[in-house]
C-alpha cells in the first residue's frame, strides 16, 4: 500500500507543478491507508489511500486554463484524462491509470486549484 500511495502523491505533485510552476504545491489531506467498508460490515475487500494537493497562482487565477492544463499534464504523464464541462463557476477534469483516480477542481471564486487521488483498491 505504501508504494501506491508514494506513487499517487508524486504524480499529484507532479501535475501541480506542471500546472502552477511558480508556486509550491502542498498536501493538505493524506491520512494514511484506509479501510472504506470498514464503517457498514467490515468485509471490504482493501484498503486506500486518498490524497488531497493543492497550488494556485493569486496573483492570477485562471480556473478553466488550469484545469485544462492538468488534463493535458495527466495525459502526458500517461494517465487518461477529461475535462468535465464547467458547471456554475466549477471547473473539473478526471483522470485513471491502473485503478487509481483523481480528479482536479477549480472554481471562479478561487485561485486555489485541488487535485484528489485515490488508490486502487
């Protein structure tokens, strides 16, 4: 599990540098491995990891091009990517490679941009 969650933190981190070069991004949710059916019975079949990054320009925040920008990142980086249509100043794109997921927002309202990725399971 650890190997799966070095490697989803790298590439989050990776893309956020791709999308915002000028600033630091930082991993502001990371609690470890966990067990999602935990909670209802117990029986699930693993455990994941889920991660959460985040950067933004403040002194230029553009929601849509980021967004756009990290869908063109992902692919590159060989993960499949899509821009989710915008939806009420909600930016989003969702990408999977080999069973893990993210997803990257951004809104009009906000120069930060946030990339979640989760393990496979």
């Amino acid at each position: 599990m650890s190997d799966a969650r070095e490697f989803l933190r790298e590439e989050l981190l990776a893309v956020a540098a791709i999308v915002v070069p000028t600033q630091h991004a930082v991993i502001t949710h990371d609690p470890g491995p966990v067990n999602p059916g935990a909670l209802f019975d117990g029986r699930a079949p693993a455990t994941v990891a889920s991660v959460t990054v985040e950067t933004g320009n403040p002194a230029a925040p553009d929601p849509a091009g980021a967004v756009i920008a990290a869908a063109a990142a992902l692919t590159a980086r060989g993960w499949s990517a899509a821009v989710v249509p915008e939806e009420a100043g909600h930016y989003r794109a969702t990408a999977s490679l080999n069973g893990y997921d993210i997803t990257v927002h951004a809104w009009t309202t906000d120069w930060r941009i946030t990339f979640t990725g989760q393990t496979p399971a």
